[in-house]
C-alpha cells in the first residue's frame, strides 16, 4: 500500500546474522520478554492497525485463517484447517477448526468470520465501522459476499476469479476479532482485545505499555514465555542502552543510525536482519511530454547514481533495486538486466531524442516519511545528477495530501515515493504500480501513468491461473517488459534490524517482519 505519514505495513523474510551463546535443546516454559517499540501502540483492533507497533501487537493477539511460511513461502493452515476453490477460483471454502475459543469465552466458529469482515466492508451490518478503510482498501473490491455453510465451514464468493486472495488473507485486516467484545465494548473495542492467538491481554498502563500474558486456553503449541511486554522507547540509543543492561530483551530498528548502534554492539546481541518487501522508486509520469518517449526515460535511468542515493540516504539500511519486486518475494528475476550509470550515454539518447535544455518537475512530501527518510536531499542529488546531462530539475516540495492528491491526478513529471506490499505476492507490487487498470480507479497508484496492454494481459492472468510455477513465470515476464518500457526507476528495497539480548532463544520472525514471540523462550545463563 501507499505510505502515509506515521503508517508502516512491513512484509519481510528474516536472516539470523548472529547468534550467541549456546541454544537449548529443549524450550524453557516461563519467564518474561520487553520488547521494546519506537512508538506507543495506536490501538489493539487489528482491522484498525496501520502503526507497526500496533501490528506487532496484534500479531501475538489474534489469527488469520491461513498463514505464510517464509520457509517454502506457501501458504499453511493456521484457522482454518483445510480450503478448496472452485475452478473458476470465484469461489473459496474453508474449514474452520472446531473447539476453539476466544480470550473472552466466546467460540470460534463460521459466524465470527463473517463478522470480522462484513464489520469492515457492509456498511449496513450493525458494527459497521468506518475507520476500517484498510479492510475495505484490501477487500471492498474483490469480496462479493459471505456465507456461513454450516457451524464451521465459510464460504467467500469473490466478484472475480483473483488467486492472490489466498495471500491476502494473512494481512491484519483478516484477522478473526471476538463477536461478543466487539458487541459489548462497541467504540471501546480497540482497548478490550479479543482474539484466538497466544498472548491475551492483560493491561494497558498510561504509559504506554502494554502487558500481554499467556493464554492458558490456546488451542495450538502454548507459549513458552509467562508473560510478553510492548515498552515504547522512542530513542534508539536508549534502546540499545537498555538491551546492554538487561531491562529490555528485544528491540527494533528502524532507521540508519539505529541499525548501525545495533551493528556496533553485535558482538553484545542477536541481530535479526529484516529485508522489507517494498520498493523506493522514481515514478516516471509517461502522460507527460517529452517522458512519453523512451529514449528520455532511459537517458535519466543511466544519470541517476543508485549507489550513491543508497549510500548516502540509506547506509546500512537497504540495498539497490533492479526491480519493482524485492529479490527476497517469490516471483523477483534474478535475471534482469541493468542499465549501468553512464552519463555519457545519457547525453548521447538526448542528442539522438533531439532534447536541449530540459526543463522537468521532480515532486516530494515536504515532510519525510518511512521510506523517505530526507526527501529533499534526495531530491537534490538526483537534480545533481541530472544537471551533469543537461536536464535541469525543479523541485516541488507538498504538504502531504496535495502530493497524493497530485501525484493521483499526474500533475507531476517525476515523483519520489515507496510501496510496501499489503501480503507476500508479487501482484500487489505489479498491479497497482503500474497496471492500466489502476487509472480509472478514484485512488489512482500508477502514478508512472503507465498504460501497457500487454502488462495488463500478463497481470490478468497471473490473477487467474493457480498454478504457482506458471504464475511465477508470468511476473517474470512482466518484470522484462516493464524493465524494457522503463516507466518507473527502481531506487531501493529497504530493510530494519532487530536486536536481541543472548538470553532470548527460539527467534522466528513471520512474513511481515514481525516476531512470533510464541516461539521464543528465556534460557537460563
């Protein structure tokens, strides 16, 4: 999804880069976990969730009817114990485990499912609520209706045959909330958190942290840990301090300079390093004279140094992009060829093209976001860059909902922007960056105005085969000719780092970048 200002949707695979101390054999039951957060959790009503904080969370609270597993990155029953769709993949059945029970008591069954989401898409159902646009971003447009077959089976009937929907269904906006809390807190919901997974809650201090503890009921493999704490310490090097000391086990890092502490103490800490599944990108307006022509746009692709934007706006925190797609989500080709920084050849495709003293508008939030850490300086190095070729940039800073807002109109020549994927396919990086499709819709993201037909082909039946080796093929295909046609320039893919003390075993982190801390445990030193 497009960033928003404070809104972080993380879909990540995790590399252990170090590990000490010696690892148990067997899990140690008991024992306790800070884990500290950059910021204060927003809410616990996972189809409100947007903050990553609120998200990690939400995550130890409540459960998806299916999950991904970043090990053979298919999707596994979680539940839902077992799903069939019928040929014409429009129609999706699922068989739901029968016996379990929310924190609160209520059970788990066909009934809750719907609830969960007709709460977020049906503006007639009676707990109808608004601010859950991200369900209705995700699903408003694919789910036609609902059906509970029986006490335990559930039947989404889709307004089109769409086979990523299987993948998104491990998005926090499909997550299973409790009837009865949503019912008796009504408003209040997101501070009276009811769901089927590892960890309830058990208080929710005006400090801003958050106490979960062990549920006692779980209907899998319990927790090991007795108790889990979400501790919001907005400085980085606070954070590492309090790892050094042992007040906090865990903690993540987000920016440059976070990660580089966290670096400097591995030899002290475990260090999880988590590749995002996202995208920082220059949007190349095609609707645009003269970036309607193809020899411009690859002019500008060969004067822009990646390397030196990544080294001097992203050090130690991402890693140079060929592709849309990130190399850690299934799909991504490794083969890709690149168009090499040359400035000369740059200046040759605008002599040929015929193009003196270009003139051309680079938009930016004024404000920096998550994946734009400083925006104008980025900016201003790639105006640097182009000016070496004779291209003279005007910079143009907005306040944040004017640049959506333009961007989504194309009033722009070129725009610095990211996109993290809502859930681990590669259509949600293709399809709406930069599918033709995505234009007539009210939230316009192809903001490349890219209009290739034969894309739209490829993506249109990527969406429809099931066969994961064909589909893989197709986004191949599709990366050739959108590489070919150059309507956007891939910048980076980010990524964060989390630490943790050598005490804390069991590190697993799920699709999202986010910990499964049911997993973990407390070693005895």
């Amino acid at each position: 999804m497009r960033y928003q200002q404070g809104m972080v949707t993380i879909l990540a695979i995790f590399t252990l880069l170090t590990g000490l101390g010696s690892y148990a054999k067997e899990p140690i039951a008991g024992g306790d976990l800070v884990f500290a957060t950059a910021f204060p959790v927003q809410t616990l009503d996972p189809h409100l969730a947007l903050d990553n904080s609120s998200i990690q969370v939400s995550k130890a609270i409540y459960q998806t009817l299916v999950k991904y597993s970043t090990e053979d990155e298919t999707i596994q029953p979680c539940l839902a114990s077992s799903w069939q769709a019928n040929k014409q993949g429009k129609e999706w059945t699922f068989h739901l485990r029968e016996g379990i029970r929310f924190h609160d008591g209520a059970p788990f069954n066909a009934d809750a499912v719907i609830f969960s989401f007709e709460r977020q898409l049906n503006p007639n159902h009676p707990y109808y609520e608004e601010k859950c646009f991200y369900g209705r971003y995700l699903f408003g447009r694919i789910i036609d209706k609902l059906q509970a077959v029986d006490e335990y089976t559930v039947k989404f009937t889709l307004k089109s045959t769409y086979v990523p929907f299987l993948y998104s269904l491990v998005s926090p906006a499909a997550m299973i909330v409790s009837p009865k809390a949503v019912k008796e807190y009504g408003k209040n919901f997101y501070q009276h958190p009811a769901g089927t997974g590892p960890f309830k809650l058990l208080d929710w201090g005006g400090d801003g942290e958050v106490v979960l503890e062990r549920y006692e009921d779980y209907w899998g493999e319990k927790a090991h840990l007795n108790s889990l704490v979400f501790r919001p310490i907005p400085q980085e090097d606070f954070m590492i301090q309090a790892l050094r000391k042992r007040k906090i086990q865990g903690a993540e890092f987000e920016s440059s300079a976070g990660i580089k502490l966290a670096a400097e103490s591995a030899n002290q800490l475990k260090l999880v390093e988590i590749p995002h599944l996202e995208v920082v990108y220059l949007a190349l307006n095609m609707r645009k004279t003269p970036l309607n022509r193809l020899k411009i746009r690859e002019a500008l692709y060969r004067a822009i140094d990646k390397e030196k934007l990544q080294r001097m706006f992203y050090p130690e925190k991402a890693v140079i992009a060929r592709s849309l797609i990130p190399p850690t989500l299934w799909g991504y080709n490794p083969d890709l060829s690149e168009y090499e920084l040359n400035p000369k050849r740059s200046r040759q495709l605008l002599k040929e093209a015929k193009v003196e003293g270009l003139t051309i508008n680079l938009w930016i939030p004024e404000i920096p976001t998550s994946h734009l850490p400083d925006p104008e300086g980025m900016a201003g190095q790639i105006k640097e860059d182009l000016a070496k070729v004779g291209i003279n940039v005007q910079i143009v800073k907005m306040d944040w909902r004017s640049y959506l807002k333009g961007c989504e109109k194309g009033e722009h020549h070129m725009t610095l922007s990211g996109w993290k994927a809502d859930f681990p396919d590669p259509y949600d990086f293709l399809y709406p960056l930069l599918d033709p499709q995505v234009l007539r819709e009210s939230d316009n993201t192809n903001w490349s105005f890219y209009q290739s037909s034969f894309l739209h082909e490829i993506l249109q039946r990527a969406r429809q085969v099931s066969d994961r080796i064909e589909r893989k093929r197709l986004y191949q295909v599709a990366q050739k000719i959108i590489k070919q046609d150059i309507p956007c320039i891939p910048l980076v893919h980010t990524r964060q780092t989390l630490a943790f003390s050598p005490e804390v075993e069991g590190i697993s982190i799920d699709y999202a970048g986010a910990v499964e801390f049911n997993k973990m445990w407390i070693s005895k030193k």
